[in-house]
C-alpha cells in the first residue's frame, strides 16, 4: 500500500513516509504522550530513536497500514478466547498513555483503540495472552467518582472471567485518586490490579508508556501479590518501574517520568526484567470482594490564611463530609472553629488530613488541635488527603451515617500505616527517586 | 532563692528541681517544641541531655530564676541602644519556637517573651548584638493576610531603624506563606529578611529551634545576601540549617525536623558553624521598598474529581481572584469550563498552578489545558500553589485590576524559575534532605 493520504487515514502503528523541502523520513507512527507540542507527528525511525514531525506543509504517504486491525470502538472482544488463569486484561480508560493525535487541530484527544498499545508493544505478546478492553476514553482530570465505580466494576468482571491480574491504563493526572478509590472499592482481591500511564514526551527511543506497561503487565501477570497498585518509572533509568501502594502514593511532578512517589510508605517492588519485592504484600489468592459506589456529596478542602467562614459555609452548604488537607500537624485556622462545630452539628462530618503529605496528624499537641478535636474533626493518621476524600466518597455511599467515622479511622487497605521506627529512612527513601535497594 | 513553687511560678530558663517518687532531677526549663505531649515539662540536663518530666504529682521548686528578668508582654526596649549595621532584629510572631507550656492545661500557647530566646540561647550574644521584639503572639494556623502586612511593616521598621538583618521567629505551620508574603511585600531589600521556626521535640541535647535561631542569626548579621529565607534544618544532623528562597519552599512533613524543602528551586545556603553560600544572590546594599497590603478576597482552590460546579460558584460569590491547584500540568475537570468563562465575565480572575508541586505547568498540551486557556486562566509556570496564592492577593490589593494578571505572570522575586538545564537535577537535590554540596 502506497497513496498519498490525508492526516485522518494515520493511525497508530502505520508505516509512513513524510516528505518535506526534498528530504524525507520513514517510520512508524507513535502515539502522542504528554508534552508533545501539539501539530506534532511522532515516527519511531528503524533506528529505534522517535523524530517528532510537524504536520505543517508537509506530504505524507502510509506505506504500510498497521498490522493489527482497528475496529471502531465497539470493537468485540468476544471471539477471542482466554483461558482462565492465563490472560492479563488490559482495560483503557483514556490518558496519554492512550490518546492520538487528534490531527485536525493537533492536540491530543484521547482517542483509544485498546489494541493499539498491543501493536505498538509487540513485546507484550511474548509476557503473556493480553485481552484488551475499552472502558472508557476520558482524559483523568475529567474522572468523576461515578467513573470510579465503573472502572471497579469492570476489574471486577475481568477478575471474574479468569484474568490472573489486570491492568488499568489511566491518565496520570488522577491515577492517584483512582488507585484509592480501586483500593476501597475491591477491599479483598485475589489477583494484582495494576494501574498504569504514560507522563513523559516520546523524545527518546523508548517513552514511559512502552517500559510501563511492559513491567505492569509482567507484575500483573507473575507476582505472587494481590491488591491494587500503581507502576511508574521509578527514576530516569529507562526500563525500570516501581510499583506502589494504591492508596499511599501521589503525583509529585508535573512531567518527569518519574513522577510518582510514595508517601509515607515504601515502594512494593521493582519491576526491570524480571521482579525484585522490596516488602511484603498478601499473597495472590483468596476472595474478590466488590463494594463499589462512591458518594458526590464530599469535599476536600485546602486550608490557608484567609480562608473564610463564608467560604467553608458555601462548600457545606449541600454536604455530607468534609476532609480538609490542614497545615502542620493538623489545624484550620481557629476563627474557624464554630463554623466547623455548628456543621457538624446540622450533620457535616469533618476529617484531618495535612498538606504536608508526608508525615502523621497529632491533634493533642496544640490548642487549636484539641478545640478541633473537641468540635468532631476526626484525624486520619498518616492518610494522604486524596486518599481520604476518596475513602469518604465510598464510606458515605457504603455505610450507614453512624459508621461513617469509625470506618474512616480504621485501616482497611493500607491507608494508614503503623508508625514505623523508619519513618525517617522511609521519607528520605519515598522521596528519593529510586529507593535504597 | 529556693521554696516551693506552683507551675504558674515556673519561666523559661529557671533552674528547678522536681521531686517525685523520692527521686529528683535538676534542670532548666526549657520551652515546649511541637510534638511533646500535653502536661509535660522539659529541663535540660546538666549533661546537656533533655528529658520530659510529667506535671502530675510531682513536686516542684525553683532553685535559681532565670538571669534574664521577664517583663511583661508590653516590655519596652527603648532604653537599649543599637548602633545601626551592628544588630540583628529578632521579631517574634509566636509559634513553637516562641511558645511556652500553658502550665494550667498543658497545652503549647504562644506566650512569648522574646528575650526568652536570648536566654535560652546565650551562644547569640557571641553572634552580635540582638534586638528583640514581640510583634504577636499567634500559632501560625491562625495567620491571616492582614498579619502580613503587619509584619512586613514591622521588618521594615526595624531596617530603616538599622538593623542589619532581621530574623522574624514564626509558626511552622504557615511559614511558607509568610515567607512569600513578605517577599511580596518587601520587594526591595537592602538584608536579610530570615524566618525561623521549631519544629522537632525537644528530645535531644539540642532542639531544632536552638541550631535554628542560630544560624538565621548568623545568615542574617554576615551572609552577604539580601531577600527572603526560610532558615530550618537541612538533614537530621543537628547543627547545620539550610537557607532556602521564600518564595519557594513548602512544609513537606508534618512533624520532621527537615520538613521545609525547596520546591524549583536549591537551598541559597547551608549554615553550620560558617555560612556556605550554594547559590548565587543578590548582595546587601540598595534600597528596601515597602509595598505592603493583602487582600481577604481571594481563594486557593485544590482541584479533585468531583469538584461541583456549584462548590466552584459558591467559592467564588464573593471572591476577587482565584488560584487553582490543579492537577498534573494544570488542569481542572473540563465540566468547570462554563462556570469558568462566565465567571471570568463577572470579573473573577484565574490562576492555573499545579497540585504535583514539582515541575511546571503546560496548559498547551491538552485539549483541557487549552480551553481553559481560552476561558482566560492565566498559567503560572512554575509557581507554588500557595505562592500564588499569596501573590494574588498582594497584586489585588496593590495593582489597578486590569494589571493584576500580568503582574501575576512576571517573575518579581524569585517566585518563577527561568526553564533549567538542572530541572532534573533541582528536583533531585530539593527532595532529598540535604543539597549535593
């Protein structure tokens, strides 16, 4: 196949060659990762290194259309068939990892044939049998938490239909809310649940999205684990990811690859070739538990100077519970305090976090810690605020009113950690890029 | 002088003796540091070791009071005189470094004598000759933008009154945003504005507010620099502090000793025994410019899946300007878009910075980042969600509305980093405790 073709005939996968001023490129079409400029067209060369293409006046030809067929996005899995036990699925939700070119206007618009990451990652078929699933195509600022009981839903019947791990492929901007809110909603798994994004542009031969999935797919497929964690590249070392803890972990950078951190916690494994464990984890095997539902009546709110009395009535105003992510140890300003105790009596329950991230919530050790104490504000331990507003979204659809606190404060997917006598070596580690191995 | 004495008789730096259980123990009082647990005295040893003493049913007397006599709060300082480029100006403000037991309910309260830190600290005599001066008495939780400007006048008067380098004690908990406050509002300095607070119990031989007040004392009389910093310890060696750039650095843990990092941005220097400059500043000398003034009319909203566009609109009734933390290169849920545009029309400003902290925001990516671009939310770079924060509402209250978001986009002190080589790097040595010296 040889023709001139318009920019809505490439897809990812295609072989094309790109004329301009004479000169000329061939290679494959990759998909775009986040910090492309858009109008960019990015071919992997058969050198192995990516060119990024501008799509201004140039000539394009497909040489070769992909090899791996694409269906439009009803695509039918059906056919195929997968033995129990011996498959990963791999379900998209949208996000870099899979989004296209959307060439008309040359941003990127998540546009997913789940099969593409498969042509893209031919390695992928020799870890293991991989059913592709489309669930939703959403880029993850956007997630909602009714998405969040979807895509629970979806792991769930996965599990169900004999997948022995399963991979989540997430936009990077709220994999960390979804990682909690998988974590609650599966509160007992039998297999790992692995999500998985791409964060870095493809200006190397090998972007993120390639070593990523590969090491979730080999996690998801051979550790002996069971739980939902996410995998991300650990450092700038190409190859290798980590996998950490859905409920302790975070976004702490805004492009670099690794940009995922644990928080106070440790990372679970190593995952370059083959997988190093770094702690323990429950072993594969037991029960899958489904417990989805995520309330939208929460909030979670950033405390500072200033913050007002009007502010925080507005947010309560239609309300079922509040987290704050307080400062230090725990506080909201003090001139807050009535507010807080005549919500709480009209019903609002209010939750400590601190914007710190790392480090525990100690509301005995200041005044205005106890009068927030003594006003029903509940501390939540070393909990992340994400994870905790995430946790209260599921509490308030899940659980009777009266339990709501009680819940909130016991740990139930490592949410909360022991302290630990390496809380130090554990922050120094979580914020290193690799851990100490 | 030696009797029986009740808890109220009981000042900092007087040497008392306790009694319990037929054993007793000599030491000094030493002031209450964040994290000892209500009801507890602290004495330092003669052996220089600290230990917590529990106030139930012990008995106690004061063998020798304090050298340093305690006037009351409106203590005049008039009568001492300074010679102009000879003295350091210590502010307090209140917080754990300036906080004593509240004897009655065991409680830290800021109730500070200033001269307090004098005694305690003997060792800033050697440094040079200290003014001191209580300009509030507020656990920092508490601080609100009208505080700033109070503050900053102070600072200012007491470099017009020749103070060579001031250093202002504060709370811990909101000292990153008095940090950017006061570089905002003091836009000009001729020396060394240094923030200082406590942050560690006073479990060891030295606490972190002795090394603290030290090194911000020292940075502040002989550093060849001029700004605003935050001095606080580097690592877990006890007596080395970093000097980090205020508008750049945030609280990352709750209760550790090196809790503040440097975000973007390196340590300026490294204070332990001499002052080891890392980084280039502008040196003493020039002019000092106050520009002070915050408006109580902006919000800092943290983005998270399931932020309602009614919470969105009740946040911004009454409100002048806005800054987002939002997700990943910056984004909110796309759903905001309306409400955004038409609150834009109604006259409210919007910032864009990012919730990951590290790294910059890149609102050109994505299809999202880009419509909201369109809606006017004016990107930030690099800037700290909470920096901006500040910075808006200085700009409101100082700039003509229709020159607020330039001034929002302009780098004025340090507040947004030029793109670096070293952004790896930088990223690197902020997260770990101590720079790569």
């Amino acid at each position: 196949m040889s023709s001139h073709a318009s920019l809505q005939d490439v897809e990812v996968g295609d072989i094309v060659e790109v004329q301009f001023d004479g000169d000329k490129i061939i290679g494959r079409v990759m998909p775009r990762t986040e910090l492309d400029p858009p109008g960019l067209l990015t071919l992997k060369l058969s050198n192995g290194y990516n060119v990024g293409v501008s799509l201004k006046g140039v000539s394009l030809k497909v040489l070769k259309k992909s090899e791996q067929k694409h269906k439009p996005i009803q695509e039918s899995e059906e056919e195929e068939k997968y033995s129990a036990g011996e498959f990963v699925s791999l379900i998209s939700t949208g996000g870099t990892i899979a989004s296209r070119v959307e060439y008309e206007t040359g941003a990127v618009k998540p546009a997913l044939y789940a099969k593409d990451l498969l042509t893209l990652v031919p390695e992928l078929a020799s870890i293991t049998k991989v059913k592709t699933r489309i669930l939703m195509s959403i880029l993850s600022e956007d997630m909602k938490p009714s998405y969040w009981t979807e895509i629970a839903k979806a792991v769930y019947e996965e599990i169900k239909s004999g997948a022995c791990g399963v991979v989540v492929a997430h936009g990077t901007d709220t994999m960390g809310y979804t990682a909690a809110a998988l974590s609650f909603a599966l509160p007992k798994l039998s297999v790992p649940v692995v999500l998985v994004g791409a964060q870095r542009s493809s200006d190397r031969p090998s972007s993120d999205a390639y070593f990523n999935l590969i090491n979730a797919v080999k996690f998801a497929r051979f550790a002996d684990a069971s739980g939902v964690f996410v995998c991300m590249h650990s450092s700038t070392s190409d190859p290798t990811s980590w996998i950490l803890t859905g409920t302790k972990v975070r976004k702490m950078h805004t492009s670099a690859r690794y940009a995922f951190k644990p928080i106070n916690a440790r990372a679970v494994a190593l995952v370059n070739g083959d997988i190093k464990m770094l702690e323990r984890t429950k072993p594969r095997g037991g029960e899958t538990v489904l417990k989805a539902g995520f309330s939208e009546k929460c909030s979670l709110i950033y405390s500072y100077p200033g913050l007002s009395q009007r502010v925080l009535e507005a947010l309560c105003a239609d309300c079922e519970g509040v987290v704050f992510a307080g400062t230090g140890l725990g506080h909201v300003p003090s001139y807050l305090l009535d507010s807080i105790s005549q919500l709480k009596k009209r019903g609002v329950l209010f939750f400590m976090t601190s914007q710190c991230y790392f480090g525990r919530v100690n509301m005995n050790v200041y005044t205005t810690g106890r009068r927030l104490l003594s006003a029903g504000v509940v501390p939540l331990e070393d909990m992340l605020p994400e994870t905790a507003y995430v946790k209260l979204c599921w509490c308030v659809a899940n659980f009777p009113r009266e339990k709501v606190e009680e819940v909130m404060r016991t740990n139930l997917v490592g949410e909360i950690s022991e302290r630990t006598v390496y809380e130090v070596e554990s922050y120094e580690s979580g914020l290193r890029s690799a851990p100490a191995a």
